[in-house]
C-alpha cells in the first residue's frame, strides 16, 4: 500500500470491550494505519497486548487532560505519520459521585471535569490534529442519548455530551473549509469498562433490548463500522451530524 494508507488515530482505549477497540478492529480491517492511545501507566500493558494483535498500529500515551500531553502526541505523530486522515475520540469521564444521585446535586468540581475530559478534550485534540489533516479527513466522537432525553443518574454527562454534540456542529463549519468532516455515533448503551460501574445497567440493557425496534442490543463491532464508513469516502457528505447506533431505540416515543 505504500503511501497510500490513509492513517487514524484513536484516542480512548481501555481494554477489549471498549468502544475504540471495536472502532480500531473495523478500521484495521478498512486497511487503515492506525495510532492508539491509552490514559496512563495503569492501562498501557493492557493497551499494547491488543494494540500487538494490529499489524501496523503503534500505542502511545496520553492523558487528554493535559495541554502538553495532547501536544507531545501531536509532535510524535506529526515525525511517525507526517499526515494524518482520521481522528476517533472515545473519551469520557465524569467523577462516580456525580453518576449517582440527582442532577441538582452537581458540584462545581465535577462540573468542571466532565466538561474538561469530556468536551473539551475533543476540541483540543481537534486543534493539534488539523495541522497534520492536509489532505483532508474525518472526526469521529462518541455521545449518548442522556444528552437529548433525561436517563436518571447519567446526570452532568448528559449535560457534558449535549455541549459535545454542539461542539462537533462548530468544529464542523471551522474544518469544512479545509475538508474535514466531524460527526458523533449516538451509541446504545454497551457493557463496557466505562458502564460497568454503573447501577441498573443490566436493567437498563435489558428495557433497551425491548424497546429498540430491533428488539436487541448493540455490537460494539456495529459502532466501529459505523466509524469505518464516516471516515471512509462513503461517508463524504456528513458532516456536523449525530448518527444514531442505538438499534432504533431514539425513534420511539412509546
Ligand atoms: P471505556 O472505558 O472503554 O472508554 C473510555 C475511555 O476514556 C477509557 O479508555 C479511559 O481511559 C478514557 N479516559 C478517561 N479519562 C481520560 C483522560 N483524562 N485522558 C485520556 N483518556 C481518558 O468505555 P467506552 O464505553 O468504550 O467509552 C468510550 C466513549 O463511548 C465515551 O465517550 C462514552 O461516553 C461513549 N459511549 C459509551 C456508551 C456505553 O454504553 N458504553 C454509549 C454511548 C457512548
Ligand atoms: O458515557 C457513558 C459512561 C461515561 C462514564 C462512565 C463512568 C463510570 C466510572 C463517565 N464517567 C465515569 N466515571 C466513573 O467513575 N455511557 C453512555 C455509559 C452509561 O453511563 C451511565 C449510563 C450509561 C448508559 C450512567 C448512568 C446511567 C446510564
């Protein structure tokens, strides 16, 4: 393939049931050149056994939390790659205090953090990636129904992914011009490291599975080639939007 792989960098790999790793597998397969970053010491071993399993891909570290941290990936990417053609985020975090209880609870605190982690980082890492987007590409971030429609206890990260949605339709009309595209997968809820710790997630799954007109839940692998395709020439009329991987259940009203 020589110099025409297009490569990607995904943010957000935790382990084997994450989001990214589902995304990283479909775009493997589209035949893309994939980075993939980790949050910290904690995650690496994990992260670089599945990242070996990626002929090709290479890991790197990167708290999306940190100014220098995100620029320091960019320097390492912009001497490995040269050019870049996709961005994944798959990045969240809120404190666990703030998932629990109600919403009018909210602390500044953690107010604060979900945002930061959550919102802002996509637009960081955004900033750093275009310089190295010179032939075009494609943005991809993961949100969640709880931005639209109250889900009890997902409290300030349905506020944060609501302000993630909003800040994928401005980066959309900043990039347009330099044909970059950035969308968000609405994703159905899935068992991962992230909803584990989450109280009546098994309930939630189960309500979910009845009421989506597909009466199941989704694959994580559906959410990755959702990804594959808006970043692939297939998608190259998207742009700004949210894409619902819910197996239909945002459609319903009863
Ligand atoms: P996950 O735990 O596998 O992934 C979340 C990732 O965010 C982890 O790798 C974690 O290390 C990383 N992260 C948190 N704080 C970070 C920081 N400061 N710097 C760098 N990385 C940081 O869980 P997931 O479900 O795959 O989540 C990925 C995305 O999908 C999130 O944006 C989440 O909101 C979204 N999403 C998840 C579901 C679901 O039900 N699992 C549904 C819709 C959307
Ligand atoms: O976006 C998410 C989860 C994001 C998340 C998860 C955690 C758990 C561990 C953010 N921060 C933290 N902080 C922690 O300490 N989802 C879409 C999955 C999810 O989370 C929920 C859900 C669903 C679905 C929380 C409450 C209710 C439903």
């Amino acid at each position: 393939m020589g110099d025409t792989q297009k490569t990607a960098v995904i943010c957000g790999l935790a382990n084997k049931r994450s989001i990214a790793w589902a995304i990283a597998q479909k775009l493997h397969a589209a035949g893309w050149r994939l980075a993939i970053t980790y949050q910290n010491e904690r995650l690496e071993q994990e992260a670089k056994d599945l990242i070996a399993d990626l002929p090709g891909a290479a890991g790197f570290m990167c708290d999306v939390s940190f100014d220098d941290q995100i620029a320091k990936l960019f320097e390492q990417l912009k001497t490995q790659y040269g050019v870049l053609h996709g961005v994944v985020h798959s990045v969240a975090f809120a404190p666990a205090e703030e998932l629990k209880g109600e919403f009018v609870n909210t602390t500044r605190e953690g107010f604060r953090i979900a945002h930061d982690v959550s919102v802002y980082s996509l637009i960081a890492v955004v900033r750093a990636a275009a310089p190295l987007m010179t032939e075009g590409g494609g943005i991809v971030t993961l949100t969640y129904y709880g931005a639209e429609k109250v889900v009890p206890r997902y409290n300030v990260m349905g506020v944060a992914k609501a302000a993630l949605e909003a800040s994928v339709r401005y980066l959309a009309y900043d990039l347009g011009p330099r044909g970059i595209r950035v969308n968000a997968i609405s994703a159905g809820p899935i068992k991962t490291l992230a909803a584990r710790g989450i109280s009546g997630l098994s309930d939630m799954l189960k309500s979910h599975a009845e009421r989506a007109p597909l009466k199941r839940n989704v694959d994580p692998a559906e959410v990755g080639s959702t990804a594959a395709f808006l970043l692939s020439e297939a998608g190259s009329g998207i742009t700004g939007e949210t894409i619902y991987v819910d197996c239909g259940y945002n459609i319903m009203g009863f």
